[in-house]
C-alpha cells in the first residue's frame, strides 16, 4: 500500500471525536478582518488545530447557542456586546475560566473588564461613535457631526445611516448608550429624530461603514473599530467619539457544555497574551487592547483609553442593559426598522413645515409642528413600563409559553400599529402647519 494511501485509511478510521478534539469552534460576530488574524495565527502557534468561525449577528448567536444541548455547543463565545454575555450567563451558558493574564487592570474608568463573577474576560475595549466619509460631507456642503444630537439636525437628513439592535449587537450597545447618556424619553427621541434622518436601517452593522466608506450613506453610527479600520486602512473617512460615549469591554468567554473546551480555554488564553493583543493594533483590525502594554507598540495617534484622551461620560450599566435588551430591541423594530418609511415621511414634513414657519413665524403653525414632532419622536413606551419586572419578564423569558409568547406578540404589533398611526398624524399636522405658514 503506498504511504499517502495508509495515511489516508489511517486518518479516515480515526473516531469522530479524535478529529472534534483538534477543533476550536468560536461563535463571534466580528468582520472576517479581525476572526481571520486570530484564526491564522493561532493555528500557527499550535499546528494540527483548526480554527472554526461561525460568523453571526450577537442576538442571533445567543439564540443558536441556547438551542444546542450541552457536549453540543461551541466552545467560545466572542462579541462586543456586555449584556448579551449577561443574558448568556444568566441562562448558564456560560462556564467560568480565568486565563491568569497578568497585567489587565480591574476596570477601565467604573466599569470592569472581567465579569466580577468570572463566566466572561474583557478582550478588547471599545466606546461608540460617529463615523462620516469626508469627500460626501465635502460634495453636500455638510458639517462635520460631533455630537450625537448634531445628527437630529435638518441638515442630515438622509445622509444618515444605522443598523437595527435586533440585528448587531453593536448597534444595541451604541442604542443603549444613548438611553443611559440621555435617559429613557430623550433618548428614544434622539434615536427616533436620528433615525428619522437615516436613509437606510442596514441589515447588519458592516452594512454601516462599507455604505460610508464607499460613499453610498454620508454619515453612520459605529462602534469605534468599524469607524477606525477604514480609515487608518486609507478610507476618506473619519471617527469622533460623542461626549455621550461609553468605553467597555469587547467580551470572550467559554461555553458551558462546549464540544472542546480545553482548546476553548486555549484561544481565549491566546487571544490575552501579548501576542494576541497586538493582533488588534492591525490597521485592518483596528482595536483597542485590554493589555496596557500593547499601546507602547500602537502609532502614536492611536486612540488609548487609559490615558483619558477619550472622555465617556456613560458609566455604562451592563444589569440594566441585559434586563430591557430584548424590549429595547423589539421596540426600534416596531417603531423604526419596519416603520422607516413613514417615519422617514414624519420627520420630512416636520422639516418642510419648520422651513416655512421659519420664513414666515406663525403661533398656530408653531404649536402644530410642537404635536407633530411628540408624535414622531416619543416612544411609544413610556420608562415606568421598562422598570416594570412583570413586562420586562414577557420578553426575558428564554422559553415561553403559548400564552407568554402570544403577549409578546400582541403588544409588538399594538406598538407597531401605535407608531404607524403617530407618524401619519405627525405627517397631517405638519402639512397643516406648512400651510398655515403659506
């Protein structure tokens, strides 16, 4: 028998767990940029092990995460998203590991790096932002946006673009950072106003920064390495971080009941070390290590946030991000992701009616315009519900009954419903006001 065909019947008659053994499975939702570097690298560094991505939205691999049985799973879970580690802890789905790293501080600013109950690490360090292609704003006559609020202006309107929370877990983050900035109702108007402006809800949060950076959208709102990357990769575009920012841990963690979670705990160990760390200073990574060290290694203007050149003012609060995040999530689809159209319609003729009264003053058209926009841009959830425990349990629940889910249902679609029929009245009153003014 010849040697390569011994080989072959050899590696062929190996059992089915020989091979899973050498498999590391990482369920993440990060651009192939940044999963391809650590993939590669830590295949080198440990010949014979495979490294297998699968890429999904952060939502959507919890969920595929909760429908597998344990021995099943994969093995590590790595995301930007804080709350959904909550959710995947809360549910057990989490197993804890500590990698013995030295070097990490305990936080950055108030927030910890680690999970203080240890079922996920910092790995990364990320804040929110604002991201635009600067020959657009050039071609438009458009300023450049600094702060959040900046972008509910007239000005922008359609030269905007977001992703839905229920679909990145980024955006979730970026969302629920302005609500813990702004507070529950000016929040909600500020993202209503954004979204009013946005000519696009993308499908996924890449959908984002590829739009600007290729001048399809002027303006969008990224988490800082989907802003970073492009630009330190030669992209015409540029990053701010808001004042109404938050600096917090990108996460990784073991899954509980992992098919391999002795290569589980390796990767995450990896993806700590030094050499892991530096990994992210790639310009087509982009990312803020956790490791102070790694900064000596980093250009000179890149962004270090433990030198305090990046000012958050949102201590972010990861319990309440986790306990409303489904309801936060639900309720943008309902009211901006399915609703675009005619919230997109609302804020038009709000702008058109401003116009008017601006070049021609009118009290009655002035009120008109004040109920135009409380329709448009309150939602339609008010914050007592969101601290009720009784609702936010609808949605917490990770298996719901018939009845639980027929709930939920009904009040997405009367939240759906509600916010259809603000934006018409919006639209009514606003073209009422235009008219006042002629």
């Amino acid at each position: 028998m010849k040697p390569s065909i011994l080989l072959l019947s050899l590696a062929t008659s190996l059992p089915l767990a020989a091979w899973a053994q050498q498999t590391v499975t990482i369920v993440t939702s990060f651009p192939k940029e940044l999963t391809a570097a650590y993939q590669q690298a830590f295949q080198k560094r440990n010949p014979g092990t495979k490294v297998e991505i699968l890429n999904k939205a952060t939502a959507a691999g919890v969920a595929y995460v909760r429908e597998l049985r344990a021995g099943e799973r994969p093995d590590v879970f790595w995301a930007s998203a804080p709350d959904a580690f909550e959710v995947l802890a809360k549910d057990g789905l989490l197993t804890k590991y500590d990698p013995g790293i030295k070097g990490i501080p305990n936080k950055i600013g108030n927030y910890p790096i680690n999970d203080p109950q240890g079922f996920y690490l910092g790995q990364a360090l990320a804040g929110y932002g604002i991201m635009w292609n600067t020959r657009y704003l050039k071609a438009n006559k458009l300023p450049e946006p600094r702060e959040w609020a900046d972008l509910t202006k007239a000005v922008y309107f359609s030269h905007v673009a977001t992703s839905s929370p229920s679909r990145s877990g980024t955006t979730h983050l970026t969302m629920e950072t302005i609500l813990q900035g702004e507070g529950w109702a000016k929040g909600w108007e500020q993202i209503l106003r954004i979204a009013g402006n946005s000519a696009a809800i993308t499908e996924r949060s890449f959908g984002v920064p590829d739009g600007v950076s290729n001048g399809q959208y002027g303006i969008g709102l990224v988490i800082d390495f989907l802003g970073l990357a492009p630009k330190n990769s030669g992209f015409p575009v540029e990053f701010v971080y808001p004042s109404v920012t938050a600096i917090v841990p990108a996460n990784i963690g073991l899954i509980n009941g992992a098919k391999n979670a002795e290569l589980g705990r390796k990767f995450i160990h990896f993806s700590l070390s030094p050499e892991g760390q530096e990994l992210l200073l790639d310009k087509a990574i982009s990312r803020l290590p956790v490791l102070p060290e790694t900064y000596k290694k980093a250009p000179a203007d890149w962004p270090n946030p433990y030198t305090g050149k990046i000012r958050a003012k949102v201590n972010f609060d990861s319990d309440l991000a986790e306990s409303r995040y489904y309801v936060v999530s639900s309720l943008f689809d309902q009211s901006i992701t399915f609703r675009h159209k005619e919230l997109m319609a609302a804020a038009k003729a709000i702008i058109d009616a401003e116009k008017k009264v601006a070049a021609k003053p009118n009290a009655q058209a002035a009120k008109q315009i004040a109920e135009a926009k409380a329709l448009a841009f309150s939602p339609v959830v008010d914050e007592a519900k969101v601290k009720d425990q009784e609702f936010l349990k609808i949605f917490r629940d990770t298996k719901r009954s018939a009845e639980t889910t027929k709930r939920m249902t009904a009040l997405e679609e009367h939240w759906s419903n509600e916010a259809k029929s603000n934006y018409a009245r919006a639209v009514a009153l606003a073209n009422e006001a235009a008219k006042i003014a002629n």
